[in-house]
C-alpha cells in the first residue's frame, strides 16, 4: 500500500511568486491536513480538509490556502512568497477525522526555498 | 500560546542507557497522545501513542507514560540504540486536531 506522496520534492522560489504543492494520501484516507516544519519551530498546523470541505485551519495569513479534490488528493497554494515561508511543507493523511486516535500519516514533505 | 511544549530542544544519552523524552500540555480536552520520529529530509514517522484514559503503552524497547492531573506525558526508550538518533515530536489531540510540540532531538553517543 502506497504511502502519503507529495510533489515536488524540492523547489526553490523568488520572493513574490506563488507555488503549488500537491499530496496524494494513503489510498482509502479521506482526511488531509498540512504542516509546515521550521528550524525551532516544530510542526505548525496550517489546515485539515476532509471530504472536500477544510475541518480547521491553524494561524496562517490568508496568503496560505489549500484544497482537497473529490479522490481526497489536496493542494496547498502560498501566494505573494516571502523569505520567511522558506520551510518543510509536510502533508499527512488518516482515515477519518474527529475521532479519538486519530493517527496521522506524513509523507516526506515538499523542500521550499524562497529567494 | 504553545499547547503542547517540549522544553528539552536536546538530549544526548550513551547507548545501551534509557533515553528518556519529556512532553508538557496545557489543554486538558486532549484525549490522545502520539509520538513521531523524525529523521533529516524524511517526513515523521507514527512511533506510539497512548489514549487518554491509560497511563502507560509499551511497544517493545518504547514506552509511554501519561500523567493527566501534571499534564505531562514522557517516552522511555530503553534500551537505546545508535538508530534511535532523530527528532522526536509529540504531539495531542482532541477532536480533529493535532497538536504537536516544536520536538527534541536525541543523540545516540557510542
């Protein structure tokens, strides 16, 4: 059984661009929900979409979005970049939501370096 | 507002000894508590977790226990082993939502 993927793997940006980065979960997972790991900061949650709709959504500027599609595959946006965003974007998945043990699943992230 | 703070940014443990990991929360609504090993350019991997309503889980050389009424929650690797060397999050949850701590990084030393 195929894990979490997400691409790219490795991406390098300028300050004011925007990127895309997209996840495929663990076949029959239907939540997804995205994290972006700085050095000292941990995992900070940035948001969790099942069936389509965003569940929650943690302190990032509007400039931070996401989506899930209907074969629960999900994409993060971050428009108008800035250095700061330069980070590990980590999506996971699990097979439902809001239920106690709720194990997540990450993939091996997306490298983000804004210039 | 940290809900989930893991104060010890480092540990460094002899192997063969007991690493012991430290994890402290403020919500009391968490109902579910993980831990995550990490190694460079590789996403978390799920490592143990423990429900609410326990105070310890042993899997193997790994143990956690909780401590509800301190808020506090530990992870017990004995013994430990040079492969053990990573970042290691915990994290809480409730509800949808996980929490996880800004993690510790162990190193093995020969």
């Amino acid at each position: 059984k195929a894990g979490v993927t997400q691409t790219p793997r490795y991406l390098i940006k300028t300050r004011g661009q925007q990127v895309t980065l997209s996840c495929s979960p663990i076949s029959g997972h239907r939540s997804v929900s995205w994290y972006q790991q700085t050095p000292g900061q941990g995992l900070q949650f940035l948001f969790e979409y099942f069936s389509e709709t965003q569940r929650n959504k943690g302190n990032f500027p509007g400039r931070f979005s996401g989506r899930q599609f209907s074969n629960s595959r999900s994409e993060m946006n971050v428009s108008t970049l800035e250095l700061g965003d330069s980070a590990l974007y980590l999506c996971a998945s699990s097979p439902t939501t809001g239920e106690p043990g709720n194990t997540i699943y990450f993939g091996e992230g997306s490298w983000l370096t804004v210039v | 507002d940290q809900q989930v703070k893991q104060n010890s940014p480092s540990l460094s443990v002899q192997e063969g000894r007991i690493s012991i990991l430290n994890c402290d929360y403020t919500n009391s609504m968490f109902d579910y508590f993980l831990w995550y090993k990490k190694y460079p350019a590789e996403g978390p991997t799920f490592l143990i977790s423990i429900s609410s309503i326990k105070d310890k889980n042993e899997d193997g050389r790994f143990t956690v226990f909780l401590n509800k009424s301190a808020k506090h929650l530990s992870l017990h690797i004995v013994p430990s082993q040079p492969g053990d060397s990573a970042v290691y999050f915990c994290a809480a949850s409730s509800a949808s939502k996980i929490i996880f701590g800004s993690g510790t990084r162990l190193s093995i030393r020969p």
